[in-house]
C-alpha cells in the first residue's frame, strides 16, 4: 500500500460521515426540526469529497510526469479502474432496490436507462444523473471530472486562468438560463437538482482542491482567478432567473441562497469554505483525528454501500413496527457503525483489488522514464 496523507484521510472521513448524516437524516426524522436543519449541512460533505479528489488528483499527476513516459494513458487507467468496476456492480446490486429510491426517475426503470448509466451519457439527463446507483450523481461527476483533468492540466502556464473562470462561469449562465428549455416537460424539482449536481456547477469545487494544492506546493495559486467569475456568475444567475426586479430579486437570491436554493452560489460558498479547511488542514495538522482518518480510508465503498444499509434499516423498522421510536439520534450511530464494518470487510475487493491491477497493467503496458524524478510532495493512495 502507497503513504497516504493523514489529513486528506481527515477530510475524507469528514466527507464520509457528513454523507451518512444527511442521508440518515432524510430516512429517519430528527426529534428536533431545528436539528434537522443542522443535519442537511452534511449534503456538503459531497462538495468536500470532490475537493479532495481534486487535491490528491493534481498531486498524482505529478508524480506521473516524474515517473512514466505516457502520464495521460496511466492516469486515464487508473482512474478508471479505481472508480468504475464498483460503480458498475453497485449498478446491478442495487436494481432490486430502484423502487426505494426511483422518485430521480419518475417514468420507472428501462432497460436503455440501464445502458446509459453504465456507458455514463446518463449525466447530461435530469432523470438518470442520480438513476439506479443511489448517489451516483456524484461518481458520475468525478469520472467526468477524471476525463478533463489533463485539459485542465494543460491549461496551467499556457492560458490565463481568468478566462478558464470565464469559461466556466459563462457555461454555468447558459446551462441555468436554458434548463427549462433544454428539459421542457422535466419536473421542475429535477431541473433544478440537476443545475446543483452537474459537473458544470461543481467544477469549482474540484478547482477548489486543485488551487490548495497549488498553493502549499507552489509559489503561485489562481483559485480567486478561477472562482471569482463564477461566484459572480452565481449571484447574476439568480437575480435573472428571479420573477422580481430590483431590491425584490435581490432579497429573493439570498433567502434562495440561505436555503438552499440557489445552485451555483451554493457550490460557489462551499468552494471558498472547503479551499481553506484543506489547506488550514495541512499547516495545522493537529486538527486531524486518528478515528476519522481511519474512516477516510474506505470512503469510496462507504459511500456505495451505505445507501443500501440506510435502506435495508428503514426495512427492518417498518418490519417491527418502530417507525415511532426510530429517530436520527437513535439510527445515526448503528448505521455508521454497519457502514464501516461492512466497508471494512470488503474494501479489498471493491478497491485495493482494483488498485493493484492497476499497478500491474501499467507496469506491463507502459515504459518508465529512466531517471525519475522524485515529486515534490509525499504521495497519496491512488
């Protein structure tokens, strides 16, 4: 096994644990509406999953230019056989469960929906970017994320990174002021869940782990170049899709922002907030904590798994008739407990497997430069 990075471990483990939180808290009231709210934060944990890999992405990246003749063929192989073999098993296992989690797809399951999640197409369409695998919508997210990270390499030094926020930026305009065209006859709930998880307007948020790399590793950091297009984009975005003008749309943008309600500024808010605590996470290492490190070892088959567990414990409780007792206070700590177990038990399997051939294949396919060069930074797992 590779060195990891204990405070990328932290974060995930944070991650991890803000997923299961708002996920338990939507299957099993909270006592406390107030609480409730609290718990809706752990959405979040989503953005600072896609943060981390940003970080740990643009730091292997390097190593790979150091070590191998071809770094874009190693990294594409990798990624895809670090991320893709369990999503596609998690595709199968969770089929006998659609029906739990199918208000994504309204019209039910069809056999070409299947196809487009496996081939990944199902992320430009509202119904299928979160169809069939609970929470895919965000491994979709990195797997595209994974395919345009050599261009966003490549941009680095050759382009200025104002217009790459620019970019961005205008893209995300276009997407939110068309939605509603492009998807006529979509439910408007799913639009608008589609304009909060599409690569498009997490985009950023990965950016946001990319620059906090730069900045520990590097004399120069152009996260402000890249996010201060889009935060304003964010703001213009939602005062033009207000039916009010004036003072009006304005109030109406921040109680959208407040609660929740405003797609691109959230993602833009959180990227700020998650650039920091990466970075403030490494210069301050005692904020690390050894439990949640250890869980930030497993959060890729936490994360497939424990929607499943969430399910299976909604099943038993209605089975037994709790569902009056059983609160998020008295489900959150068992169901995390199972999560880890189970993820535990597995994780040789649904990733260190996949992550040794990996290693092999690349061994066995591609040259190695002769004198590599060491990278600048400790290595991550891959």
């Amino acid at each position: 096994m590779k060195q990891r990075l204990s405070p990328l471990d932290f974060l995930r483990g944070i991650a991890l644990l803000g997923v299961l939180v708002v996920h338990t808290s939507q299957s099993f009231p909270s006592i406390s509406y107030r609480l409730g709210e609290v718990y809706f934060f752990g959405r979040y944990g989503v953005q600072l999953f896609f943060a981390v890999s940003g970080f740990t992405i643009m730091m292997m990246y390097q190593s790979y230019l150091d070590k191998w003749e071809t770094p874009v063929k190693v990294f594409y192989l990798k990624r895809i056989l670090r991320l893709y073999p369990l999503f596609f098993v998690a595709a199968c296992a969770y089929i006998p469960l659609f029906e739990h989690y199918s208000n994504f797809n309204p019209d039910g399951l069809q056999a070409m929906d299947l196809v487009r999640v496996l081939t990944l197409t199902g992320g430009i369409d509202p119904h299928l970017l979160n169809a069939v695998v609970p929470g895919g919508w965000s491994i979709i997210d990195e797997i595209y994320f994974y395919l345009l990270f050599p261009i966003m390499f490549m941009a680095y030094g050759r382009v200025n990174m104002v217009y790459i926020g620019l970019l961005i930026a205008g893209l995300n305009i276009a997407l939110n002021l068309s939605a509603e065209t492009v998807f006529a006859g979509r439910e408007p709930w799913l639009i608008e869940d589609f304009l909060y998880r599409n690569i498009l307007n997490n985009i950023v948020v990965f950016y946001a782990g990319i620059e906090a790399w730069r900045r520990l590793n590097k004399s120069s950091c152009d996260f402000l170049k890249i996010w201060v297009p889009f935060a304003i984009a964010s703001v213009v975005v939602q005062y033009l899709r207000s039916d009010h003008t004036g003072i009006a749309a304005m109030k109406e943008v921040v109680y959208l922002f407040l609660d929740h309600q405003a797609p691109m500024m959230s993602s833009a808010a959180m990227a700020f907030i998650i650039h920091w605590v990466m970075v403030l996470s490494f210069r301050i290492p005692k904020l690390s904590q050894p439990q949640l490190e250890k869980f930030g070892t497993v959060t890729y088959t936490g994360y497939i798994t424990h929607f499943g567990i969430i399910a299976l414990a909604e099943m038993l409780v209605h089975q037994f008739g709790l569902t009056n007792v059983a609160r998020f206070e008295l489900m959150i700590i068992p169901i995390t407990a199972v999560t880890a177990l189970v993820s535990f038990s597995i994780v040789k399997w649904t990733e260190h497997y996949w992550q040794n051939l990996a290693n092999q294949l690349c061994a066995n396919w591609f040259s190695r430069k002769n004198s590599a060069t060491a990278p600048n930074v400790v290595k991550a797992g891959a």
